[in-house]
C-alpha cells in the first residue's frame, strides 16, 4: 500500500473558517460549576450497552466535576428518546460500531462489530432532537462517528484493514497514542496543550466529514481523533473526541479534565442564555 493509499482526507465542507469566538475564549472558572442553581443541570447520555463498569466511567467523570449533575440514560430498551426534550445536554457514549447502511456503504457491514440498527435509529432520532433544540453536544469514540453520519458524512469501516494499526486494542488493553490539535479551534482552547497522549480502543474513525464540521486534532497517521463546528458563533456547543476521556486514570490530564468542565460550562451557559 502507497503512502496515498494511506493518507485520510481531513477536509470538510467548503465553509469560511472562522476563530473561535470570544465568548469561548474566556478561561473557566472553576467556581462557576458549582455556583448556586436555579435548578439541576440535567444530562441525557446514551446507553452504551455495555457492562456497568463502563457506563458507569461516563458518570463518574462527569461527577468528579460537579457531583449535582443529574445524568439520565437514553436507550432504545427504555425507550425514552422523549427525555432528550427536557435535557440540558447531551453526551453521546462510545460502543459498538454504526451499520454502514446509515453512510452509503451497506456492502461494508463485513468489516463491522457489535452493530445494532435499532440503537442507531434511536440515537440518530435523539441527535435530530438535540440539534433542533440546540443544547450543547459532547461525542466521544463511536458518539463522534454517529453525529458525523448524521449530519451526512461518512466512516472508514475499518482501519486495521487499510494498515492504520495504531488505534485498537492490544491483547485486550488500551493502546495510547499522540493526538496534536490544529491551532485556533476551539479544542485549542479547551485543552491549553497543542499535543498529548491519549487512550485509544477504535477500529473505525471519520472519513468524510459532515457537514459544518471541521478537524480539530489529528493522530500521527492522520486519523482524525477531533471535530467541531466549523462557524463557532452561529451553532450551540459540540465538540467531538475519538478517545474515552472518561476512561483514562490521568484525570488532571487536560484531555480529560478540561473536556468534562467545558462541556459543563457551556451547558450552565446555555442554560442562562
């Protein structure tokens, strides 16, 4: 295989770019987490369906933060997709993959695990709902590829089979990787760090980006492991990672830590728009 062979497109749709604006340029205080409510931030977060433990992850994160959140599971099982009317925010969890039928490539269903239909027509309705209430959205790992296919992009179904090797588990642990965050976006802003090293258990990642969305950090092979809006000031927000922050022991790694309180700060935000 040739080196263009390899290489990923890292290019969106043809929209102006633009700063990120100054609202979100602001540094958080931590103190502003934790200020007196008006009532509990609700958060609705999507089954991963998988064992406690990992949901669990998600939670904990989240609480490690703020403790007062109130998270509540959306799941296909409960089905509950009305709840996503009365949140605040939204995170959507990693888990099995996406069936390739939802981006254009059904034929690819072979280089696929754990796919549930049902769970990507639920989510794919709860995100519509979300984007039309315009609450701020926090993907990570499949969650990242699931709103990209929603707003019309696409997935590599896998990367194993096109030599990208870095990005799987490894005898059934984590592999850990560098990711290095393109200048300027707000991820730049968000984490203070242009590279670290992150967790990484995915066999899938973006290809063709959805549309308003940009790259923000890329893997060394040129996988992209970050996306966001591409016009800051006019969308609610989002911010999309491909490695499980909720996972990684290393809380005070920005990575982790800053993810979690700025997704929290711009719900508190939202919220007293």
């Amino acid at each position: 295989m040739n080196a263009n062979e390899k290489s990923l497109s890292v290019k969106g749709p043809s929209l102006p770019s633009r700063s990120v604006s100054s609202r979100n340029s602001k540094p958080i205080h931590r103190l502003l987490l934790y200020k007196k409510e008006r009532g509990v931030v609700n958060i609705a977060i999507t089954d991963n369906h998988r064992p406690k433990l990992y949901f669990d992850n998600y939670i904990n994160w989240i609480h490690r933060v703020n403790p007062n959140v109130e998270l509540v599971k959306l799941s296909y099982h409960l089905k509950n997709e009305h709840l996503i009317h009365k949140a605040d925010g939204l995170i959507l969890t990693g888990g099995g993959d996406v069936h390739p039928k939802f981006y254009g490539n059904p034929n690819a269903i072979d280089q696929t695990e754990e796919v549930n239909e049902l769970r990507d027509e639920f989510e794919l309705n709860v995100i519509e709902d979300a984007l039309g209430r315009e609450i701020p959205i926090l993907g990570i790992c499949r969650g990242m590829q699931i709103i990209n296919v929603a707003l019309g992009g696409t997935l590599i179904p896998d990367l194993l089979s096109l030599g990208f090797n870095d990005h799987a588990q490894r005898n059934s642990q984590e592999n850990r990787h560098a990711v290095t965050v393109v200048p300027h976006t707000m991820l730049d802003v968000v984490t203070g760090k242009s590279e670290q090293t992150v967790n990484s258990v995915h066999h899938q990642a973006i290809d063709q980006l959805g549309r308003g969305l940009m790259v923000s950090a890329v893997s060394p092979d040129g996988v992209i492991e970050a996306a966001e809006w591409a016009l800051k000031d006019r969308m609610p927000f989002l911010l999309l990672v491909q490695w499980h922050p909720e996972r990684m022991k290393d809380f005070d790694n920005p990575y982790v830590r800053n993810i979690a309180e700025y997704f929290l700060h711009e719900v508190r935000q939202s919220i007293d728009a």
